[in-house]
C-alpha cells in the first residue's frame, strides 16, 4: 500500500506540469429577446463570441453586434439544452435555474431545477387546422419535458462515462469538448443538441445525464472519506413503467440503469458498477384499470436473438456478466421468470441466479438476502472492482457486473443493490486503509451510506413510475416498519392513478424528447387515427358511476315506502352496473395511454 502511495504522489507531480486548461463549458449566460432574434450572450466569459437563433426560422448562427435598440426582456440562463423542431416552427431549450448538489474530482455538480422552452414559430399562423390540433398536443408534451426529474450536469466534467472507462481513455481527451467525450447511451439530450454541434457552438453544449447522484463526506480521525453513487439512465428504451417493458427488436431493455459507486480516500479511489433492466425478453403489461394488469409474453421468433444480443453487447462493455432475477416462482411473475431462465440456459456465458425474493424474504427476513450473497459471493470477487490512485495508475480493474432485475427493477432490485453495494464498500475501504476504528464512526457512515441508497432508490422510481420507491425503510434500516409500510400504500395508489390516467402523455414526452419519434408535416397526423378518446368518455363514466351510486343509496332507503322508490332503486343499481361492466369490458381504452410510438 505504501509502494502504491508512492507512486501515486509521484505521478500527481509529473502530470502537474501540464499546464494546458481542459475544456470547461460557459456555465452562464443571459438570453436577450429582441423582436426578430434571440441573443445569447456570455457573461462568465470575454473569448466567447454571442450567438443568435431568429424567431421566425430557429436558424441558429454568430454574432458580431448586438442589434440596435434595446432588448424585449433580458433573462439569466444556465445552459442551452437543445432544440427541438416541431410542425410550425423550433423551440428551443434552456435551463432557467439550478442547484448544486456536490462535487465530483473537485468539479461541481449541478441539478436542473427548472428548464424553459422558448419558441421560434411564426409559421403557426400559415398552418393547417389538424396542424394547429397537432402542434397543441406537442407543446403539451414540451411543458411535461420541462418537468422532467432528476437531471445533472456538470461545467467542467462529463458524467456519462464511468471512471474505469474514462482512466483507460487517453489523458487528452478531457480538452476534447463534453460533448465529444460523452457516452452516446447515457446523454438524456442526445437528440437536441444536433443543431448546436452543427453550429460548432462545442462551449455552449451540455450533456446532460438522468438519474441520481449522490455525494457524502466523513472525517475519520481528520483524514476525508468521500463516497459518490451516480445513477445513469439509458436513453435507448426510455419509458414509462407500463408502457416500457422488457426489450426491443434490438435487444436494449425497459429502466436500464447504470450505477456506479466510488470511494475516494488518501489520494486512491475504487469504484464498483452494477447495473439494472428489465428482462430481456419482448413482453408487455397493458394498462386496463386493474391494479395489477396481466402480463403477456410475446411470441416472437426473434426473441432468442434480442436476448443474446442484449448480453453480447453488456459483455463487450462490462466483462463477465452475473444476472439476480429477483421475481416471482408463480403467477404471471412466474410464467416470465420461467421463460427467462428458458432463454438464460442458452448463453453459457452468462451465470444466471434465480432469487425469490418475495417468498425467501417475507414476513421481513430481509437478513435472507445473505444467502443470495454467499450463492454469487465467488463470482462478485472474481469480478472485483476499480481502484486507482488519483495520479491514474491503475491498481486493479473490474471484470464484470452484476445486472439484477425485478418486475419494475426498482423496489426490490433497490434493495438488493444496496446489499450488494455495502458489502463492496467495506472491502474497499479496508483495502484503502479507511480508518473507521470506532462502532459509532463506522455506524454513522453506514447510515449516511444508506440514505443515499434510498435516495438513489427515489429518483429512479420517480423517473419510471412516477412515485418514490418502495420497500425505503428497508433498504435504510433493514427491515419493514409501519411508517414505511403506510407510505409504501400511499405510493401504491399513486403509481395506479399515474399509470393508468397519466403516462400515456409522459410517454409521448418521452419519445418526443428522445428523438424516438421525429415531427415531420411529410406524415399523416398521430391523432387522426384514434377515434376513440378516453379523456373525453371517462369523466362522462365517471359521473354516471358515482352519480348512480349515490342515488341508488338514497332510492334504497326510501324503497321500503312504496314501490316507485324500489323501481328507482333497480334501475339506477342497473345503470351503475351496466356501467361498471362496459369500463370493465373496456379498461384498456379508458387509460392514458401513448399515441406517438408502438410498444416495442
């Protein structure tokens, strides 16, 4: 160890003699609105030149001098997102206000609070009445992008490449811009920035990542522990929960996270990845007013190919590959399981470990997943994990993954991943030479630790589902408590409500901003093809539902007075059934659902 701290100091010293600056974004700016153009103009910086995006084309480009007279309103802004093209016109997408939420290597870190989409549509006024229908739909869809949860970014550092890729590239590649260091998978706004980088404007572009990231501190005896999780949302398969599942034809999975934990101590740092998605196979769960909609496998003769080819390309990635599929033995969780495990035996390559979770861990014998641990516990050492010294010498190198799964790859996967991630913390810090030598210091590290796995747990839920996680108390304390169980209800009902009545427009959002589905005025409208809409009927249904409970009770209290009031009472109890039956009969059209894109 000490050999190993020799060496690190000595590379710090011969590599601070490079005095080249790496590529550092323009982290402020104010956007000028004048009546033909917008202005973006610097202010953190005197050698970068302003530019301008007219608002009558979107047509971005430089700018010498201001225009005359002075400017509409003038606004502080953080960052350009991109921009989108839609039927009349571009918008154009900034961020309005942010927060920092820690530092990473010595480099902030920033979560958007907020972002704005700005309009260049003069052409709305020439377009056609379905174009105008359209175009409302879309902006609708803007304003849900403006929402989007859980995006980071920094000004100076690219977060979408995991540390033992990034030491393995060459040192010049951090004076190459952000965006050119990215990796493709994880930048959440991949499709917007394409008209920024056709316009070489490589200081104003920033790739932004979604999902989580994490950062605690500890001061053992005076020597600084710093440990990060940071969770990479895949942009290929970005969905919703109900409306993303399993894979596509190309083999990229539902919810397919990437999370890396890194430690950080007396000039080394370690690093461990594991990752989550969905199950390889094609399979939906179509919303239809049920709490638990029935899952479907689909048969396909090419399924095979989308299993293999998912696990050739995390193998190319990420070395050797464990998967803990935490799902059911029976039901509908069962059938799937039991098709995947079917698939698993044909890849010799791949270790594939069926867990029940449910069944092995209930009545809160979470302490259980200790015997999940000792079956891969062989496997997860020989994969080992990332250590280096901050000079970036290479120590060792890990030489696989861990790809867990549940149904939804969020409660239990949560779980599990944190299991898995404590054991390897402790063997990181051990090796490091942490000295967390008291019970209370090493407790109050693991507390620290774990909330922010449940924080982590939250914002990928959030992301997916549109609830916090369940299952929160137990990743924190280890088992089940009844403030945790209460809110595990209250989030329940809210991922049924958001599910079935909401995600049909987060879905569109989604494929929208993702590029998955491209506006084009060459291609018949999305709209005209469904003739039947639910948010029209089901308030309609809705009302005659609890109108005609509420008045078959007050029929049937007045029924024993005389006949009339009994025939009321069967008539409207014949209604509300009938009426409940046709919703029954037609759940699935009742429900939000996407209109832009299919299912796989």
């Amino acid at each position: 160890m000490e050999e190993e701290r020799r060496d690190k100091k000595m590379e710090e010293s011969s590599s601070s003699s490079n005095l080249r600056e790496p590529f550092r974004l323009c982290n402020e700016m104010q956007l000028l609105e004048f009546p033909d153009k917008y202005v973006i103009r610097p202010t953190d910086s005197q050698s970068l030149q302003p530019f301008c995006i007219g608002r009558s084309d979107g047509v971005i480009g430089p700018l010498d001098d201001l225009p005359n007279g002075d400017p509409l309103k003038i606004q502080t802004i953080f960052g350009i997102v991109g921009t989108i093209r839609l039927l009349a016109g571009t918008y154009v997408l900034v961020i309005t206000s942010t927060k920092q939420v820690g530092t990473y290597f010595g480099h902030h870190i920033f979560q958007v609070t907020s972002l704005k989409f700005i309009s260049c549509n003069e052409a709305l006024k020439l377009s056609s009445y379905q174009e105008k229908r359209d175009e409302a739909y879309f902006t609708t869809l803007l304003k849900t992008v403006e929402l989007t949860p859980g995006l980071y970014y920094s000004y100076e550092v690219d977060l979408t490449v995991n540390l033992q890729r990034r030491y393995r590239l060459a040192e010049k590649s951090v004076f190459k811009p952000l965006w050119k260091q990215a990796d493709p998978r994880y930048v959440w706004n991949k499709s917007l920035m394409e008209d920024l980088i056709e316009a070489k404007l490589d200081a104003f572009i920033i790739p932004l990542v979604q999902g989580s990231f994490q950062h605690i501190e500890f001061t053992p005896k005076n020597s600084p522990i710093v440990i990060t999780t940071i969770s990479r949302r895949c942009t290929r398969r970005l969905g919703t929960r109900m409306w993303r599942r399993g894979a596509n034809l190309e083999g990229d999975t539902a919810n397919f996270v990437e999370t890396e934990q890194i430690v950080q101590f007396d000039g080394l740092v370690a690093a461990y990845i594991q990752i989550r998605g969905s199950i390889p196979l094609l399979w939906e769960q179509i919303v239809d007013l049920s709490y638990k909609p029935r899952l479907n496998i689909i048969n396909h003769v090419e399924t095979s190919k989308v299993v293999e080819h998912h696990f050739v390309d995390l193998a190319q990635r990420y070395g050797s590959i464990l998967v803990i599929d935490l799902t059911d033995k029976s039901g509908d969780e069962g059938k799937l399981s039991a098709a995947f495990a079917t698939e698993m035996e044909k890849l010799s390559h791949v270790r594939y470990v069926s867990f029940d979770f449910h069944d092995i861990c209930q009545k809160e014998n979470f302490d259980n997943l200790q015997l999940l641990y000792d079956q891969v516990a062989e496997d997860i050492e020989d994969q080992g994990y990332f250590l280096a010294t901050s000079g970036r010498k290479i120590i060792a190198e890990q030489q696989g993954v861990v790809r867990t799964n549940c149904i939804d790859c969020l409660d239990r996967t949560n779980v599990t991943q944190c299991f898995i991630a404590e054991k390897i913390l402790k063997l990181q810090l051990q090796r490091m030479g942490a000295p967390l030598s008291t019970d209370s210091e090493h407790n109050d590290m693991l507390e620290k630790f774990k909330i922010s796995w449940v924080e982590q747990g939250d914002d990928i839920s959030l992301q997916y589902s549109g609830s916090h996680a369940l299952k929160r108390d137990v990743v924190r304390y280890g088992k089940q408590t009844l403030p945790g169980l209460i809110n595990d209800g209250l989030n329940s009902l809210s991922r049924y409500y958001l599910n079935n009545f909401r995600d049909g427009v987060r879905q569109d959002a989604m494929d929208l901003v993702s590029g998955h589905y491209v506006v084009s005025q060459s291609v018949p409208s999305p709209f005209q093809l469904n003739g039947f809409e639910s948010l029209s009927y089901l308030p309609v249904a809705s009302a005659i539902l609890i109108g005609g409970v509420t008045l078959t009770s007050i029929t049937l209290n007045q029924a024993g007075r005389n006949a009339p009031h009994f025939i009321s009472s069967v008539f409207w109890a014949g209604l509300t059934a009938g009426v409940m039956a046709l919703v029954k009969a037609n759940g699935r059209q009742f429900c939000s659902r996407p209109r832009l894109c299919g299912l796989l």
